[in-house]
C-alpha cells in the first residue's frame, strides 16, 4: 500500500494534480487485484477490505491534492519573490533618476542665477552703444533679452518643480490683465495681428489670482500663437465667462497640434513643428503657462480650432466685486 502510495505521490509531482488522482484510482485497482483475496479478481470477498481499499483511495486522493496545493504555493512563492526582486530594481532606478532630476533642477538654478549679472551688464553696454548710434548695438540688446527671457524661464522651472513657487491672489479685473499682455506683445514681431474680443454682458469681469504669474502665462500662450500663426493671419484673444472661471481662448492659424502630441505640448522642452521662421521658442513656455495656471486653481488647455489652427484656453478663478454700501 505504501509503494502504491509512493506512486501516487511521485506522479502528482512530476505531472500534476490529474494524474496523481488517476494513478490513486489505478493502484485502488491493482490493490485489489493482486493483495486482496480471492487474488487475479476485483471481487472481495472480506467486507473489511472495503474499508481499506476506500481509506487508500481517499488517502491518495488527498495525498495528491495536497501535494498539489504545496506545489502552487511554492510557484506562488516564488513568483512573487521574483517580482519583489524587480520591484527593487526598478525602485532603485527610480530613486537614481530622481536624484538625478534633483541635481539637474539645482544645477540650472544656479546656473540660471549666475548668468543673471553678466547679462545685466550686457543689456546695458548694448543700450549705451545703440544710444550711440551703433546698430549692432540695437541687436545685442534685443539678443540679450531674448536670453534674459530664457534665463528667467529656467528659474521659474526651476521653482515650480522645487515647490518654491510663491502666490499673491488677489482681485484682479480681467481687462486689466489683458491689457498688460497686449504691452507686453505689442512689440514683438506679428504683435500688431492681435485681435481682442471682450464679452458685453459683463462690464467688468473680475477673478481671484496672482497677476504676475497669470500675465506671464498668458503671454506665453500669445507669443507661442504669433510664432506658429502665418503673417498674413490673426491672433484672435477671446475672453468667454464661465460660470467660475474666466477664460482667455488665445487663437491661431497655426498648423495645430497632432493628437499624440496634445498632451506632450505642455512638457518642458518640448518643441513642436510648424514656426513661421521666426524661431522654435524654448519649449518651456506651455510648461510655464500651465503650472502658474495650475498653482492657481486654474487651467491651461488645447482644443483645435474648427477652422484650422490651435486654441490655448488659460482659466482662471472667477469673483465677483464687493458690494459698496
């Protein structure tokens, strides 16, 4: 009975759970032809051997299940310390491309508040020789800008991803906050292509939030729309009134944006096609925009335009103004 026993065991093992159970049946068989009397028959003729013949075939019945049991917890087992083993790992690289990040955002912190003082001093050599007369001048000066610009990009990157970002909400009147935008792009090239529609219903649309950090995001959405529109097109800045949020659709006649890439927009660095030749920007500009939204309580999004082109919606807390007794 043991050998048999032996059998059903070693066959669940190598085979699985089926056949262990088939060889329990097969050695309750031959138990009884061969051990039980009368011999070489399947009859029994003691009422006795019934019991056993029944208690081997539930023992290795079970045997086998059991065996089968310890068998998928051991795969289990090991299955789950393989996938621990490569949690660790991919936790470990995580941990090393955080560090890494980390030392990327202080490294252009620090590089970025270094250049400061030579370029303040660059601006002002080149404001001195234009004063002068000389025409190079004009165009260092304007180069300088440009690079203060960027410079002042990194810093505020840098910011934001350190948690450093410092708010002033407060009550602000959206013209107010469209107007300051306008000055600020009037001077770029394609800033007189600039159209600007204000709803009629509201005299004085007024939102909670800091407008220094709102007018640089909204900025960067006109200068992104006036470097991707055509020459001969218009920017079109929209104010529309939603129940609480104001929102600045900035909209061009650029070449859009294709669907797998209406996310990646918003990522520093990233740089999509289609610049009417007046450069390709930094690619910190959405990123920037977005972020000073979003610290807000507000939004940055992108929707095509019907009639080709893009729209850039900033969104920005709505308020009411007080009432004056």
């Amino acid at each position: 009975m043991l050998v048999y026993l032996l059998l059903v065991l070693m066959g669940t093992a190598r085979e699985g759970r089926v056949v262990g159970i088939a060889l329990a049946v097969g050695s309750f068989l031959l138990f009884d032809f061969f051990l039980l009397r009368p011999y070489h028959t399947l009859s029994i003729a003691d009422p006795l051997d019934w019991w056993i013949l029944v208690a081997f075939l539930i023992t290795g019945a079970v045997a086998a299940q059991l065996l089968h049991r310890a068998q998928r917890a051991a795969e289990l087992a090991e299955r789950r310390a393989t996938e621990i083993e490569r949690l660790a790992r991919e936790a470990e690289h995580v941990e090393a491309l955080r560090e890494a990040d980390r030392l990327k955002d202080a490294l252009l912190a620090s590089v970025s508040h270094d250049l400061r003082t030579p370029l303040t001093s660059i601006k002002a050599t080149a404001a001195e020789l234009r004063a002068q007369g000389v025409e190079e001048g004009a165009v260092i000066e304007q180069e300088a800008e440009r690079l203060n610009r960027f410079v002042t990009d990194l810093l505020d990157l840098s910011r934001i991803r350190a948690g450093a970002l410092r708010l002033d909400t407060e009550l602000n009147a959206a013209e107010d906050l469209i107007g300051a935008a306008l000055l600020e792009v009037r001077g770029l090239p394609g800033g007189e292509r600039l159209a600007v529609s204000l709803p009629a219903d509201d005299p004085m649309p007024v939102g909670r939030f800091d407008f220094v950090h709102a007018l640089r995001a909204l900025v960067n959405l006109l200068e992104n729309a006036l470097r991707h529109t055509p020459e001969h097109e218009t920017v079109r800045l929209e104010l529309v009134l939603e129940p609480s949020m104001l929102a600045f659709e900035v909209k061009d006649r650029g070449p859009g944006v294709a669907v797998e890439d209406r996310e990646r927009v918003f990522e520093p660095f990233y740089r999509g096609p289609g610049s009417n030749g007046r450069g390709r920007g930094t690619g910190l500009g959405l990123a920037i925009a977005r972020s000073f939204a979003d610290a807000q309580g507000g939004r940055v999004d992108y929707s095509p335009r019907p009639s080709g082109g893009s729209t850039f919606t900033l969104r920005l807390p709505r308020d009411e103004l007080p009432d004056i007794a």
